[in-house]
C-alpha cells in the first residue's frame, strides 16, 4: 500500500486520458451485468428445476395433448412416487402483448411436485376451495397491479365454454413466491376441474403434459424408457425426458441464449483489450525516464513490473466496480425493462463474483506487454532518450 500514492499519481497524469479509459471499461462491465441478467431470464429456471422430476409429453410435439387416463398407469411404474399433470390454456387478458403462462393444473397435486414454488397454507386451501380461484406467481401479481380476492377475466383464445363464451372469469386466491431467485414467478395455475366442466361438461379427456417425481434421480433413464414403453405404438406415444431437458428445450427455441450472449461479451471485451493495452503501452512509453530513474534508485525489476501491472488492474477493478455496480442498481431499482415480459430478471451473485475475475484478468491482460517493456529498460538506453 506505500506505493499506491505513486501508481495513483501515474494514473492521474493523463487525466483525459485515464476517464476515457474508465468510461470504456465501465460501458464494457455495464453490458456484462445486463447481459448476465439478461441470460438467467431467457434459461426460464432451468438451473432450478428439480433433479428428481420427469416430464412425460407426447411423442410428436409438446401441444398434442395426452389423455388424462394416462395418470394411473404412469403412477403404477415402479420408481415413481408422485404425478401430476398440466395443460396449457393460452388466453389474453386485455391486450395479447401482456403475455404470461396460464396453466389448468391438478389442484390436489401441483404444489406436491413444485415445492420451489412457496404458498401460505391458508391461501393454498382457498385455492382448493374455490372452483374458479387461480394462484398468480408474484411477478405477474405485481406487474398487473393484482391483489388477493381480485377477479381476473380472460379472453380464451383456445377453450371456450360450453355456451360459446370465450371469457373466462378466475378469483385470485393465492400468491406463490420461489425459495430461489431463479424460480419463475409469472405463473397462473387454476383448476383443470373448471375448464373440464366449463368447456366439455366434464368430458374433456385429455391433458398437456404429466409431470411426476421419482424416487432415485440416478434411475431417470429407466424410468423414462417405462413409461414410453407403456404407450408404444398407442394413438399417443410419449416422450418422457427429465424436467430440465425440457426446459432446456423451451429456452432453446429462441436460440441459444448463452452462445449469443457470451459472444456479445466476448467480441467486446477483445476491442477493449486492444484500446486499453494501447494505452497502457503508451502511458509506460511516455514515462520511460522515470522508470530508468525508479531502477537508478534501486528498484528491482520486479517491483517495476509490478508497478506497471498494479496501475492496469486498479484501472481495470475501477471501471469494472462501476460498471457492475450500477448494472446491480438499475436492476435490483427499475427491474425488467420489459415491464414484466421476462419471468425472472436479477444479477446473480456468481455473475458478480464473476466479473470481478474477469476484471482483474483484464487489468493483468492490459498490462502485461507493457510491464515486461518496463521491466526489460535497461537504465542507459533509457536515460539517453531524455
């Protein structure tokens, strides 16, 4: 720390200079934080999803429905301890841009099987109670301005009720929030007995997709093979895959969200290496005198080296610390610039750690050519550029 005066005083030297500099690193670190909370919104919860959960869907695609008589003979394979099931209801409430997932679900077993998703228990029996009562995700409570005991209408844009009316009137009787950050808060479940009875009089017959808990998550694959057993060449072959693979396969349809972005980062990350290394060199260039003097007073080499390498990384951390810290504050303070289109959006703490490696990794990039010219001056070569 006795040096810092002089590796500071090098630093303000260039005044201009050294800002422009700051301002370059700090816009880089500035997109990493966003990009970083940018990528955990587009995994959709794909690194929280329970390791011992299966997802059983048809063969063909996703949207082609199973029937519901599936559930027992999945339930009867050994290895499988509990089943749910969900299906997709695709309405729009006012407008079609204010998208969110709204799903009929098995009231008696959903929350079973999705433990990361926390309701209060008294909520949870009103749910139950209450034919039309829906379970709204936080994120969409508070994008929407909802609250408990408000009614929602929803325009069914795929099920219609039995008198031909598209609208769909649900009571919120539940909030569920997530144990982890990365759990999707934008949910909307309510009863697959309301739409049963309301659109086919209780004849409805089939589902989206089941979704089941397994004792061992070591035996998924042989489960998996089981259950599709059970249904080969039945009208409705199944795919049974593990609950992340699935989600992967959503998040995924927009592409591969952390090649994109990573390339993103990277591409800038290279450009800024190359102007921040420039001007490291150019900096140690213009001080080539009282470097030759540094090592005329006696010091070492290494301490020169060092010098050099300490004023590249403390430019580097600088610009990175702010960069990142206005990222966390824009996030954590304004939330999703989509206005809630996104299903989770945060800087996660790993990212965070992250950055400040890469930061310091950086400052060493940046420095090192520049510290081994430093190092390397030979005092009379030096002193006779004076």
């Amino acid at each position: 720390m006795k040096f810092f005066p002089l590796i500071w005083s090098n630093l303000k030297r260039r005044k201009v200079r050294t800002v422009f500099t700051l301002l370059s690193i700090f816009a880089a670190f500035f997109l990493f934080g966003y990009l970083a909370a940018i990528r955990v919104a587009f995994s959709m919860g794909v690194n929280v999803v329970g390791a011992d959960r299966l997802s059983v869907i048809h063969k063909t695609a996703i949207i082609m429905p199973l029937p519901v008589s599936y559930k027992e003979r999945i339930a009867s394979v050994p290895g499988v301890e509990a089943v749910t099931f969900l299906n997709w209801f695709g309405g729009v409430y006012q407008d079609p841009k204010n998208f969110f997932p709204q799903m009929a679900v098995d009231t008696d077993t959903m929350f079973d099987l999705y433990r990361e998703m926390v309701v209060p228990k008294e909520q949870l029996e009103a749910w139950t109670a209450d034919r039309t009562g829906v379970i709204v995700g936080k994120a969409t409570m508070e994008r929407f301005g909802w609250k408990l005991g408000d009614r929602v209408p929803i325009q069914g844009t795929i099920y219609r009720k039995q008198d031909g009316s598209p609208l769909w009137e649900f009571t919120i009787r539940g909030v569920y929030t997530g144990r982890e950050k990365e759990v999707d808060t934008s949910g909307f479940y309510f009863h697959y007995d309301y739409l049963n009875q309301a659109s086919r009089g209780g004849d409805l017959g089939f589902v989206g997709w089941y979704v089941i808990r397994i004792a061992d998550p070591a035996q998924a694959a042989e489960i998996s093979k089981k259950i599709d057993s059970l249904f080969a060449n039945s009208p409705a072959e199944t795919k049974t895959q593990t609950e992340k693979a699935l989600a992967q396969s959503f998040a995924n349809q927009v592409g591969d969200i952390g090649l994109i972005l990573t390339s993103i980062i990277a591409v800038a990350f290279f450009m800024l290496l190359l102007i921040v290394g420039n001007t490291m060199a150019q900096s140690v260039r213009e001080r080539t005198n009282e470097l030759a003097v540094l090592k005329t007073l006696g010091f070492s080499h290494g301490q020169v080296l060092g010098f050099v390498l300490a004023e590249s990384c403390l430019l580097a951390l600088l610009g990175g610390a702010m960069g990142l810290g206005l990222a966390w504050v824009l996030i954590t303070s304004v939330g999703d610039p989509t206005n809630g289109q996104l299903p989770v959006f945060f800087l996660p703490g790993k990212d965070a750690v992250l950055g400040a490696a890469v930061a310091i990794l950086f400052g060493l990039a940046t420095g090192v050519l520049p510290a081994m010219q430093a190092m390397r001056l030979r005092i009379v070569d030096a002193l006779r550029r004076v």
